[in-house]
C-alpha cells in the first residue's frame, strides 16, 4: 500500500505483520472473555501469557527502531531478570504492569497497528539493536511476524480453529530457508552440505 503522506511505498513485510495480527485478533474476537485464562499445549502458557509475550517484544521492536537507547531503556529490567535466571514469560510482567484480559487484548493490537506503521514507513536497511545481534528494519519486522504466526498457533490449536493462510506466510518460509545453517551453527554443529533445495506450493497456488 501508499503511505498517505509521504506517497512512498510501504514495507509489505510490515503490512504482512499487520495482516498477520489481525488473522489473530479475529479469531480471538470471537471467543468469550475467560478465553484468556485458558491454557495452551506451549508451555502451559494461557492466551493472556501468549499476548503479553508479543505486546512486550512489539514495544520493544517499536523502541528499537527509535535508537538503540531508546531500546535499552525499555529492556534494561528485562534483561536484568533473565541474567538473574528468570524465565523469558517473567519478563513481561513488569512492564504489563497487571495488564491482562480484554484491555490487554486492545493494547496489543493498538500496540501492533502502530509498530505496524512506523516500520512501513522506515528503511529497510536501516540497521536496529535487539536482545542479539542487530538486525535490519526488514528483518526486524518479519521477526514479529514470524513470532506472532508462531505463537497465534497455540492459540488457534487452542479454539479449534484452522487459521486463513495467505502468502504472506512467504516471509516466514524465507526466514527458515536463510537460517538452516545458523540452526546448526548456534549449537557449535557443523552446516550440512549441500543446502536442502526447497520448493513451496503457496496458499495462492504460486510456487516458490
């Protein structure tokens, strides 16, 4: 799409992160109000853990493309807690700041919208700290889809629920293509040779 303002064409990974938010939220939207209590078959998270979880990482997703110290403010507690061995669901809480429910549900797709905007708008290339290494702005932005598409599955498991696929799943096969040899590497294991040759139908029916 056109950013209104500028006439610039938007980042479609940011738009495909939208797209992937609101496949979630409508499919939350349909439920009664204690789906949030309930628990889901990832780590015996419940649909309110799942949701703090992406809302914290898109804020900080969001304060990473505003500098790095603007980051680092953000994450510095976080951070904190899990040197001192606190689990990684621990770390949201803090922030949340007893945030749960339907008002947690608001805050993370207004919080999403907006992340949404901000990196339509931004340089790809434009380079943001994180929790690792820094990353690109498209990186950055795809790895908040990937996350959302991978943690809404526990929640669509959850409902029942088959979730609308469309090939903006494109982005998240590409991230797995990308990182076959770090998935090795991270674990001091050396890459098999030769890369697996990959071929996807799409949901569209294009193959990649």
């Amino acid at each position: 799409r056109m950013d209104r303002e500028s006439g610039a064409v938007a980042m479609q990974q940011a738009e495909d992160f939208r797209t992937e938010t609101r496949v979630l939220a409508a499919a939350l939207a349909m439920q009664q109000a204690d789906v949030f209590e309930r628990v889901t078959q990832f780590k015996s998270w419940t649909v309110n853990d799942v949701l703090g979880h992406l809302h914290f990482f898109n804020a900080a997703a969001e304060a990473a493309l505003q500098g790095p110290q603007v980051f680092q403010d953000l994450m510095a507690p976080a951070m904190a807690a899990l040197k001192a061995g606190a689990p990684i669901l621990d770390l949201q809480f803090p922030w949340l700041d007893g945030l749960t429910g339907t008002a947690l549900f608001e805050a993370w797709q207004e919080g999403a919208e907006r992340l949404a905007d901000a990196y339509a708008t931004a340089d790809p290339k434009a380079r943001v700290t994180w929790v690792g290494p820094e990353m690109s702005a498209l990186s950055a932005i795809t790895a908040r889809q990937m996350e959302t598409w991978a943690h809404g599955q526990e929640i669509f498991d959850l409902l029942g629920l088959e979730r609308p696929e469309s090939d903006r799943i494109r982005n998240i096969a590409h991230l797995g293509v990308v990182t076959f040899g770090w998935s090795f590497q991270v674990r001091g294991a050396a890459v098999p040779e030769p890369l697996p040759h990959i071929v996807l139908t799409a949901p569209s029916g294009v193959v990649w």
